[in-house]
C-alpha cells in the first residue's frame, strides 16, 4: 500500500468515538482508477489508506470492482499493482466483514456496491433496479448487528436521467416495504445522481429523512466533483436514527482519488 497518507486524515480518525454513536460513510471509489488513456492511474491502494483513515463502522461503497481483466493486465502484477483480490476486500480494514454483489456486467469484467462492516453482517440481499439497459444498477441490503439492534443497511447508486432515479425511488420503497420490517432501523446511503433534492420529498414520503444537522449550510455536504466539489449527490438516509454530526473531508489527496468526496455522519438511536 501506498505510504502517502490522504490530506487531512488526522482529524477525521476518532476511534474512540462513543459506543452509542455509529459512525457510517459513503462513498463512490470510481472503480480505484483516474484518468483516461496513457494518463490513467491506480488509486486503488490510496483508497485503502483513506477509507481506513475514516475511521467509520460502515462504509457504503458503489463502482466496486471485483473483477476486471482488461486493467488487471494494464498494471502491473507487482505489490503496488491491480489486486489480487476483489477490490470490497482489498479495502476493508483488518477485522471488518464485508458484503459485495454486481450492478453491471461489462466486456471485460463488472462493478457493483459493497458494504464494509465493523459489526457482524447478516445475509446480504440484492435488488435490481435498473431502469434501461444503458444503466444498470443495483441496491445491495444487508442487516447489521449493531449493538443487539438490527440496522438494516441499503447501498444505493441511482441513474443518470432524473425520470429514472424517480422510479428507482418508488422501486427502493416496494423494496423496503417488502423487505425491512416497519419498526427496524434503517440506513440507504449511496450516489443518488440527484443534482437539487428532487428526491429528499419521496424519499421522506415513505420514511426517510436525509442524515444532516440543522442550521448547516447545505455546500458543507457538496462531494461532487471532488477537485470543486458543487453537488451533494452523495447521501445518507436514515429512519429510526438521528444525526449528530456530518464531515466530507477535503484536500489535494482526496480529489486525486475518486471524482466523488466522501461523505461521513455519525448516528444514534432516536
């Protein structure tokens, strides 16, 4: 793994944060490679340093590589090369669970979302929602042992087209109606697409309120594009849970490894 430590790592590790508070993050790797052409580069193992650095109990992934062929071959076969492993597992810290399942399929391998877990995992669920065959996507449900509460955790990554993230909405909802029993605690995080907060009302209309705190200014949760970050496309929704802080760390590092920032809210029961 890469020695260079992400930018501004050292004031978002809190391990000793309160047993109370979960602490949960989401974030869009791009598939753990910048650039086009002659310029493109492994970030892969800087991924793995910052993800660590983050210091979360959940980690919400999408454009998850387990599998690619054609940049297994493009890198290198070295310690610093492509993994020798699925990327959801060449991420996680020591001693996490992880859960992983395909969106798409493409020529030369496929992506998807994955969870990383500090808690145990329950069995991992997956649910198409693809909305035409230029995008597939994916949720990918598992239930997490939190504390001797279940936490039912849903990593989301919604459509280019708004008419489409509007029926991934209402699919997400029959999902959840179907799969998630009403009283349990529940977390859908992921790269929604959604450029204004067309989707905070719908999601709201079946329970779920976007994690944040009142009175913050809505650029503090911007993640997209990462190098001047505008968008807050990257989100967390909560039911049952209430937020008590949110980050979105910045810096040089940070914008060299995804196009997207991480976003990060610590949570705790209502």
């Amino acid at each position: 793994m890469s020695s260079r430590a992400p930018a501004t790592a050292s004031h978002l590790h809190s391990t000793q944060h309160p047993s109370h508070v979960l602490r949960v993050a989401t974030y869009n790797i791009h598939k753990g490679v910048r650039g086009v052409g002659p310029r493109k580069r492994l970030e892969i193992h800087n991924l793995a340093l910052g993800i660590e650095a983050l210091d979360t109990d959940l980690v919400f992934l999408q454009e998850v590589r387990s599998l690619n062929r054609a940049e297994a071959k493009k890198f290198p076969d070295t310690h610093m090369g492509w993994p020798r492993m699925p990327q959801a597992d060449y991420l996680a810290p020591e001693g996490y669970e992880v859960a992983y399942r395909t969106n798409a399929t493409t020529t030369h391998g496929e992506h998807g979302n994955a969870l990383l877990s500090r808690w145990p995992l329950g069995d991992i669920g997956h649910h198409d929602v693809s909305d035409h065959r230029f995008e597939q996507r994916g949720l990918l449900h598992v239930p997490v042992h939190w504390n001797g509460v279940l936490v039912h955790s849903i990593v989301a990554h919604f459509g280019l087209i708004h008419a489409s993230r509007v029926r991934q909405v209402e699919r997400l909802a029959k999902f959840i109606d179907a799969e998630v029993p009403p009283g349990e605690l529940l977390i859908v995080a992921g790269d929604f697409n959604d450029w204004g907060a067309k989707l905070d009302a719908p999601m709201r209309a079946f329970g779920l309120h976007r994690a944040g705190v009142p009175g913050d200014p809505p650029a503090r949760y911007n993640t997209f594009p990462s190098r001047l970050p505008v968008l807050s496309m990257d989100r967390i929704y909560v039911r049952g849970l209430k937020c008590l802080s949110t980050a979105v760390p910045r810096g040089a590092a940070w914008a060299r490894m995804s196009d997207h920032l991480p976003l990060i809210a610590e949570l705790a029961l209502e």
